[in-house]
C-alpha cells in the first residue's frame, strides 16, 4: 500500500498474470495521491478471493488469466450478493467482441496495453472524480447524469480533438487546470504551460464544450468581461 495512504483514498487490487506488468502498474498507481495499492493478484482465483476479504473501492482487471478469463471474473465481481465494487479493464484485447462483453459486464472504463503513465492517469482521474461526484449527490437530475458521463468522456476527449488541435498540449493544458485547485484565465494557463493566450483560449474552450470544464465570466475594473475557467471533475 502507499506509504501515504489515507482513509479516503481508493483502494485498489491489481489483477495481472504478469509480474513484471503487475509492478509497472503498481507504480503507475502509486504516484497518484487520490489511490492506494490493497494487493496484487496474479490470477482469477486470487483476485476473486481478495475482493471477497478485502473488499477493495476498485479492481483494474486482465481478461487474460491463466486459470479463468478475466469476463468470467467481471461477471463473478458483479454477481448478487457480491460486495459492490468498479472495475477498469486494463488488457491487451482489443476486439470487439470482448469490448462488448466489458462494457455489458459493468466495466468503468477500458485501457488497451501497452499504455503510458499520462493515459493511466487520465482514466483514474476521471473515474476518481465520478466517483467524488457521486459520492455527494442523493439524487441526481439529467443534467447532473450527463455531466457525471462527460467526465469519464474526458479521459478520451483528445482522441477526438477538432483539427488543429495536439493530444500533447491538450493534456499540458487540461493538467494546468485540474491541478490548480481554482478557476484560472486563459492567460494564466498560458503562463503556467508556455503556449500562447490564443492557444490556452482555444483547448479550454474545447475542454468547456466537453463539459469538464466551467466557464465563469467576470468584469474587471474597466468593464471588460474576463472568461474563467475551472475543472469541475476536482
């Protein structure tokens, strides 16, 4: 577990057959602070076993299992009776057959190995702050249930980026914003990131239209009107 594990972090089991991937995602897991490692399982009946004592917030799920597939897992996770817990695929199928049978399985999210720390992260992130989200709401209205699914969506928002604009600073940007605890101007995040006001406009703008980002307007002393922005998952 991470030595600065605290009650409110996620408590996450790892299931991956392979050692040595198990400890690159361990690792992925412990530099984020929202999380905790609760164990890692190299197998179906361990991970199965785990949960059942453990109970762990979340389980980050192989489908390639040498006793059992990971879908037969999933199923068995979300069985009656079973205690409540999410899962996030994180395999090397890609096909659609076994995306199909994930997402009827409840997955939250789906990651296709090899992967790199920056794309770990956003899925995390965006289930972690769902999670928050949920966590302080009793009952929710339309518009609160799109805007729980924009956040999960935004772990993926630079994969359909309008043209022009670069996964690369894309992510620079939407890292300023959700780091900054508070709402910044376009030309804050300039300054926090290097590019220009223009281009800071342009990615928060497409963040907004995403729907994980607020926008504020303020009037400064001259009257001018100042847009705001703020990342709603934090």
């Amino acid at each position: 577990m991470n030595a600065t594990a605290g009650a409110d972090t996620i408590r996450t089991l790892i299931v991956e057959d392979d050692y040595r991937i198990a400890d690159i995602h361990r690792g992925f897991l412990e530099r984020l602070p929202s999380f905790s490692v609760a164990g890692v399982a190299h197998n179906a009946h361990d991970a199965l076993t785990h949960v059942a004592r453990e109970r762990p917030d979340l389980v980050l799920l192989d489908v390639y299992l040498p006793d059992r597939s990971g879908l037969e897992v999933l199923r068995e996770l979300h069985a009656t009776g079973r205690p409540p817990v999410d899962v996030i695929a994180i395999t090397a199928a890609n096909d659609v057959d076994t995306l199909r049978s994930a997402l009827q399985g409840g997955v939250v999210h789906y990651l296709v190995k090899p992967f790199q720390f920056n794309a770990f992260r956003e899925k995390l992130e965006s289930y972690a702050a769902r999670r928050s989200r949920l966590s302080h709401a009793h009952e929710v209205d339309q518009a609160e249930i799109d805007q729980l699914y924009a956040t999960l969506r935004a772990a993926s928002s630079s994969a359909s980026l309008p043209k022009g604009l670069s996964p690369a600073t894309f992510a620079l940007v939407a890292r300023a914003l959700r780091e900054a605890g508070s709402d910044l101007s376009a030309e804050q995040v300039a300054e926090r990131t290097g590019v220009s006001r223009v281009t800071s406009r342009r990615y928060l703008d497409h963040l907004a239209r995403s729907g994980v980002v607020d926008v504020q307007v303020r009037y400064g002393r001259a009257g001018r009107p100042e847009h705001r922005y703020v990342w709603r998952a934090t």
